[in-house]
C-alpha cells in the first residue's frame, strides 16, 4: 500500500538523518568542543606538591632565578621573538652556572645533577639561536621536560602551570610551563590555544 510505504520512507530517513549529522553540524560542534577544551581541562587540573619542602632559602632563591629566565623564554617565544628567547636562554645557562650545589642535600643533589647538563645543553642552544626560532622551539620543548623535573623536586618559587599542546612538536606534543592559568602558546606564537590542556598546577 502506498500510505505505509511512505511512513516507511520518511522513517528511514529520519533513522539517516539522526545516525548521520550534516557537515555543518559536525564543524559546528568540534569548534565548539575546541573552544571549550582549555576551559574544561583548567577546571579538572590536578594539584601538585613538590617533593621536597626544605630546599635551603638561598638555593631556593638561585632555582627561581632560573625559572624566571626559563619563563622568559617561554613568553618570548609567545611573542615571536627570538632574540628575546636568546636573552632569555643566555642568562639562564648564566644562572644555572651559579647554583651553589653544596646546598642541596645528598639526595636532592642527584636529582638535580640529572637535569643540570641537559638545561644547560638547551639554554645554551636557545641562547646561540636568535635567528632561528624553529630550532629554539625544539629545544624549549626539551628543556621543559626538564624544567618540570625540576620544579615537581624543588619547586619554583611560585604556582607554576603544566599546560601541553598536542599539536607541537609535528603532532607529537609537547608540554610547558606558564606562570598563568590562561593559556598562550609558546609553540604557535600564542596561537592555537584552543587545543591545549592544563594538566597540572605545582605549588
């Protein structure tokens, strides 16, 4: 009969239409999801204590100078500027050359003697690499690995953000550290916000 024939039909293709959204409406709702994606994750973040609490006050101050200068680098490469992550990366290979080691206590100072060389590896690339902000880049990714080592030991003298975007480093991802909760993205010249998550907050 041709009346349920044509309830058939309009059924089916309203099973079609509800299984299989429009182009637009796909679009619509990953920007959205996007846009939300930073928002979402700040509010999920997890609080994190740094291993050790009784860094003496002098070594303490001489590991937030290096920090400081390391978030220098970060905000110059926000900004798209080289020569700054280059002034940046010159005084923190400075500053990390004057830590007094002799502070640390016996097991804080293993910890530490794995992550100094490799800080300065990358701080002395980033520093001898104004004119080339690609290659500062990846060495930044690197260096904050290492930052994040040092800051989850020592801490950093004040709230620092672990936020990770995964699409820097070709797709790989690639994490940092920000002394804010807003996010701008040192990987795409404070672009592409929208993707990364905040993982953490170090206090």
């Amino acid at each position: 009969m041709i009346i349920p024939a044509a309830i058939g039909a309009i059924i089916f293709a309203a099973c079609n239409n509800s299984g299989q959204p429009s182009k637009e409406s796909e679009i619509s709702k990953m920007n959205a999801d996007s846009m939300n994606t930073a928002k979402s994750d700040t509010t999920r973040m997890t609080e994190v204590t740094p291993t050790y609490n009784n860094v003496d006050p002098n070594l303490g101050a001489s590991l937030k100078t290096v920090v400081g200068h390391y978030l220098d680098i970060k905000n110059a490469l926000v900004h798209n500027s080289g020569n700054e992550a280059a002034s940046g990366g010159r005084a923190m290979y400075d500053a990390i050359a004057k830590i007094d080691k002799s502070l640390f206590a016996a097991e804080q100072k293993k910890i530490y003697d794995g992550i100094e060389d490799d800080l300065k590896e990358h701080a002395e690339h980033i520093g001898k690499s104004g004119g080339d902000i690609a290659h500062q880049r990846e060495h930044f990714s690197m260096m904050s690995e290492d930052m994040y080592d040092l800051v989850e030991a020592f801490g950093g003298g004040r709230a620092l953000y672990h936020d990770h975007c995964p699409m820097a480093n070709d797709n790989k991802g690639a994490m940092w550290l920000s002394e804010v909760r807003e996010v701008k993205n040192p990987y795409f010249g404070g672009k592409m916000n929208e993707c990364v998550k905040v993982q953490e907050v170090i206090k």
